[in-house]
C-alpha cells in the first residue's frame, strides 16, 4: 500500500467521500477493500451504499487483499474532513 497516494488523493478530491477516495485509491492500487468486514468498492460508497460506514465515528477497520488472500489490516479514523489518521489494526 502506498499511503502518499492516498495522501494525495484526498487532497486532490475534495467533493468526495472521504471514505470513498482511500477506497478508490486503494482499488486503483491493484487491492481489494473489506471496510469493518464488509467487502466494498468505491462506486458503491460514492453513491450511498454504505452511508453508515461513512458516518460511523471512530476508527474503521480495513482489509487489503489480493484476490481472496488477505495482504495487509489497518484502521483508519477520519478526524476531520478529508483528514484521516492510520494505524495498525487492533484486533
């Protein structure tokens, strides 16, 4: 995962889910996402489909894979819009 681009990213759309543009990102960069357990795209989350991740406070956890194998877990809390915070998953 290259957390720059998803730096720059969120810089560069700001109209946008916040939660959207790391997941848009994160596709672009060759991953599949789960949000909270949940497998998600980026199309769904810019049109409303998960509008309760979205709105959910604190941190979300995050899954990368490659194909059905599971690369790497964060979580990510947003603390401000299009602000966000990373740090290695709590399990």
């Amino acid at each position: 995962m290259n957390i720059q681009k998803i730096f720059t990213a969120l810089e560069e759309d700001a109209d946008n889910s916040a939660l959207g543009v790391v997941v848009a990102e994160l596709e672009s960069q060759g991953y599949g996402v789960a949000v909270e357990g949940r497998r998600v795209n980026a199309v769904d989350i810019f049109d409303g489909s998960h509008a309760d991740l979205e709105n959910r406070i604190g941190p979300l956890s995050i899954a990368l894979y490659k194909g059905e194998a599971l690369e790497q877990e964060f979580a990510v809390e947003f603390t401000d819009y299009h602000y966000a915070v990373f740090r290695q998953s709590v399990k």
